[in-house]
C-alpha cells in the first residue's frame, strides 16, 4: 500500500488526478503558493543577506536590505571563532557514524526478527526494541549524561550510540515491515546455493533492502546532522562540538557582530541545504515512504 | 491488511521448520541491536527511576526518601507550569501544523503551475536545524518585527514578542511549525494522491463545489494520514528544547520554559534526583498520551 503512495508521489509530479478534472491551470492557487513561498524563502534570504554585510551594516537593524558593499570578512571571523573545520568534522563523523550504525543495527536484528517470528525471544525482542518510540531523550537523559561520563563516552562517539539507539525503534519497524513484503523464494534459492544465513542477509536481503535502507539513513542523517539537544549535553569538550551546538556562542559573545553570527548560521546551514536540493526527489520519496509506513 | 496475513502464513511455514535450533547467526543479528538498547536506555531508564526515590544530587551519599520527590513535584509551581506549557504548546503547534501543511498540501496537488518546484521550496526547512533557524527568526521577532509594528502603528507588535510573557510563546509555535510543516505536508500529499480521481470525476457530475469536494472528500478520505500527523506532531514537540534554547531560552522568567528545560536546568543546578522524579512522570504522561493516541487509532481502524 505505502510503495504505492511513494510511487505516485515520485510520478506525479503535477498530479495527474486533477487532469482530469479541470483541464485549465488553477492560477489563482498558483500565485497564492508562490506568495506562500516567501515564508520559506524570507528567513533565508536574511539569513544570506547579512552574512555577507559588513559589521556596520550588520547592525543598523534593517534585515531585509542587500549587503553593500558585499563582505566576507564574517564568513573568516565567524570561520576561525567558531573552529569551524574541527565542527565540520565533528559533525559529520556524528552523522556518518549515526546513519551507518542504525542501518546495520536496525536491518540486522529486523532480519532476525523477521525470520523467527515464531520464537519467543525474537518476538519479544520486537516489542522491546519498538517499546522505546515514545520515551523522550529528556526522560532518560540525567542518567545518560553521568553513565557516558563514568565509562568515557562523553565524546561523538557516545552521541553516535545514543542518538543510533533513538533511532533504532522507528527504523526497526520500517525493516521489518518491509521484510514481511519480500517473498521467502527469494532467499531460499540463495541458500539451494548453499549460502549460509550471514551470506544470504549480505547477497540477497541487504540488497533488497536498499530503498528503505535510504529511507532510514535520510531519518538519521536529519535527526543526526541537526540535533543540538543530545550533542550539547553528552559532549563535554566544547573543541569536540558538532555545528549546531557551536553556534551557541554568539548568544554570549559578539552578540552585536551580527554578520559573523549568521555567516556562521549560513555556514552550517548549507551543507545539509545542498545535499537536499541535489536529491530533492529521492528525499521527498524516502521521508514520505518512512512516514506513511511508521 | 496485507502485512497481517503475511506475518500468520508465514508463522505457520516457520512451526513447521522451527523443531531446528534457530541459526546462531541470527542471534548474531539481533543480540548488537538489543545489547546497546538495554545499556543505552533500559539500563540508564531504571536507574533514573530508582534515584528518583531518594535524595541524591548525582554523586556521593544517598538515602531512600519514598515519594518525597514526587510530592514535591506536585507541588511545585514551576513544574506543574512548565506541564501545562509544554502540553499547550504541543497542542497549538499540532494544531497550527496541521492546518497549514493539509491546506499547502491541497494546494500542491490541485491543477497548478511549477508543482515540483513549490514542493521542493516547502520542503527546505525539513533540513535545516531548528536551532540555527530559531537564531534566525530571533533576530527578526527582535529587530525586524518591532520596526514593522512601530511602522504600522500597530500597537502590541512594537516590543519584541519574545520579551512579552503572554505573546512569546506564538514566536515558539511560529518557529516550531516553520520546521515541522514539511514533513506533515508530505504525508498529506500522500493521501490526498491516494484518492482515486473519479471520486472527484462523480462529484463533478453531482455539481459539488470546489469547497464541498474538499470538505466531504478529501477531509475524510486523508483521515487516517491527520492520525499519522497528530501522533507524530505530539511526540516531537512534547520534546520541545532546540528552538526554545534559541529564541527565549525559557524566558521571559519561566513562560516559556518546557518540561526538557526544567529537567535540564535543574540537574545544571545540582538536582539529580528531583528531576528524575519529573522525568519519571514526563514518562508516564507520555506513555499514557501514546496510548491514548493508539486506541483511538484502533478505533477508526475498525471503522
């Protein structure tokens, strides 16, 4: 049922349904959302516009104005205040390690699941691991923050397996409805073969796996890239901080130089921006597949 | 329908082989997965609730209290605030969200112009963080809205919304919708082009209004996608932190302080186990909210 949905809203581009219907473009509706769009558009715009005004500029109160003169001078300050390349890296090892460990973890023990329904163990397993979709971070942060302390987790790393493990839940659930669709054909003639269970998840079901293995990895990546809750609190070398927390610090500091702020917001804004107007399509597709299946 | 009868068909193609031991390697699977879950969240979950029942700040000695903790919950004005803030503000955030991304999603598959690329700009936000973006709007609630206000002769938007106690939670649900929007304007637009086009075709025929297809067709036939929306809209902004970090940070005062704050800032000021008794009803509360959604869902499920 889902896939079909996905699938239309992958075809459809302009929705054929309404072809039939009214045979004229709805131009009033047209305009309308295009206005809308400026809801979208206006944030970002002022954001672009004043990392690129001078530190006068920046202050006279006025957001909408273009820069002039054009200036980078925010984008090298806020580049060396904020560190920038050491929270680049942070950030993406915290999001790398996140989508990668949630898609084995998650596709790995849905396999499992799947394959022995009928023993208890794997059964219960899967409303344990399912159990925790509704326990907020905040509930369970306190004892978090102290035991990754105790055990020298308070680093990406520890950020990695908890944010993974908030993740694991809802993936679980996408895998394995998805692996109750694949026919069990499929697999068996891999194992007339004589491959054994791991050489059959690597050959025959991983590969299968692949559309909502991306659906997943889009939902860590958004989950992991953004996040400023779990990394604030869990990382306890301010040097080791991912992008979002890092911004943090023109709330306290050179709250007046507000082109170094939002040239440091627009820095750490646009690579998640790009990669999405890039695979705009397959984003939309994934996140709608994942959400309708959850 | 389909899932379920899959799931019973091949159970009983499995009784049958199961007399075997199960595959170790399929231990191999599940164990990594439910291991790290148990130390990740069961284990730090329990000792959470255990410590909520004593009086300890985190380190050092400790002492059993009983419910002291919890009496003291219900008893403090700042906590049971900070509960009816965060459950006001999910509920006009689901709301507002809801609204907006049904009539957007309406809009974007009706007979228009530029589809693909109206939804690709609706759906930038999704990507970006909700704190740096709540920095953005911050500057203009601060700046560019007083200016506007003061412009216009428009009385109450000529201070800052943020530094009025009773508008400052507007800017959180402004903000808070400006992100979620995207991804609840997804589903819908799942649902209403899961509608079969001859359903419209015979309301034509019948002289329906455009208002009237829109009301007595597409509402109810998307029902079960505003179920998907609400539960997962209530689930996330039940968490509300991020965006309100960035726009008030809590202020002004308490006003706008969440239920995340609240624990947070206590344990930042050396409260350990009397927040962890907070946590411990935030997670009842949630638990109980959960449920309360799923039944209901169940119900129209077998409607």
């Amino acid at each position: 049922m889902s896939t079909t949905h996905t699938e239309t809203i992958v075809t459809a581009g302009s929705t054929h349904r309404s072809r039939r219907r009214h045979h004229r473009t709805a131009w009033s509706t047209t305009i309308l959302l295009i206005a809308c769009t400026l809801t979208v558009l206006v944030p970002l715009y002022v954001t672009i516009s004043m990392a690129f005004k001078t530190s006068s500029q920046s202050v006279d109160g006025n957001a909408f104005s273009l820069p002039a003169p054009f200036d980078i001078s925010g984008f090298v300050e806020a580049w060396k205040l904020t560190r920038f390349p050491m929270g680049f890296a942070m950030s993406v090892l915290v999001t790398a390690g996140t989508v990668v460990l949630t898609i084995l973890l998650a596709s790995w023990a849905s396999y499992a699941i799947v394959r022995n329904w009928d023993r208890r163990l794997f059964r219960w397993s899967f409303f344990y691991l399912l159990g925790a979709m509704f326990i907020p971070f905040p509930v369970v942060a306190l004892p978090q923050i102290q035991l990754t302390g105790r055990v020298g987790l308070d680093n990406p790393l520890g950020v990695i397996l908890l944010a993974t493990m908030f993740q694991l839940s809802f993936s679980v659930l996408l895998f394995t409805a998805f692996l109750r669709s694949i026919p069990l054909e499929l697999e068996e003639s891999a194992r007339i073969d004589g491959a054994s269970t791991w050489q059959t998840f690597w050959r025959a079901i991983f590969p299968l796996l692949a559309p909502m293995s991306a659906t997943v990895g889009i939902f860590a990546f958004l989950y992991a890239w953004n996040d400023f809750m779990m990394p604030s609190l869990i990382i306890s070398d301010a040097d080791l901080q991912t992008l979002p927390v890092r911004q943090n610090f023109f709330q306290t500091q050179f709250s007046s130089n507000y082109n170094i702020a939002f040239a440091s917001y627009l820095m750490a804004m646009a690579p998640a921006i790009i990669a999405y107007l890039f695979s705009q399509r397959w984003v939309m597709a994934g996140v709608t597949q994942g959400a309708i299946k959850g | 329908m389909s899932a379920t009868t899959t799931i019973v068909t091949r159970g009983d193609h499995r009784v049958r082989r199961s007399s075997r031991r199960p595959d170790p390697v399929f231990l191999l699977f599940l164990l990594p997965a439910l291991i790290l879950f148990t130390l990740a969240i069961t284990v730090p979950g329990a000792i959470g609730i255990f410590f909520s029942f004593t009086d300890s700040i985190g380190i050092g000695d400790w002492h059993f209290n009983g419910v002291t903790n919890y009496i003291a919950a219900f008893s403090d004005p700042a906590v049971l605030s900070s509960f009816a803030f965060t459950f006001g503000f999910a509920l006009a955030t689901v709301l507002v969200v809801n609204v907006i991304a049904f009539l957007l999603a309406v809009g974007l598959t009706s007979r228009i112009r530029f589809a693909v690329g109206l939804r690709a700009i609706f759906v930038i936000p999704m990507v970006v963080s909700g704190l740096i973006i709540a920095y953005v709007f911050q500057y203009l609630f601060q700046n560019s809205l007083p200016a506007a206000g003061s412009a216009l002769g428009i009385p109450f938007l000529q201070e800052s919304i943020l530094s009025n106690p009773d508008l400052a939670w507007i800017g959180i649900v402004i903000v808070t919708a400006w992100q979620a929007i995207p991804g609840t304007l997804l589903i819908y637009i799942a649902g209403i082009l899961s509608i079969p086009g001859d359903v419209y075709e015979a309301a034509d025929i019948d002289g329906a209004s455009r208002r009237q297809q829109l009301l007595r067709i597409t509402l109810p036939l998307v029902a079960g996608y505003v179920v998907i929306n609400t539960i997962l809209g209530f689930k996330n902004f039940l968490n509300a932190y991020d965006i309100i970090i960035a726009l008030t940070n809590g202020g002004p005062g308490t006003a706008t302080r969440s239920i995340a704050m609240t624990i947070i800032r206590g344990f930042q000021t050396g409260d350990y186990a009397y927040q962890m008794a907070i946590a411990t009803l935030f997670f009842f509360v949630a638990i109980a909210v959960a449920a309360l959604q799923l039944s209901v869902t169940r119900g129209k499920g077998n409607s």
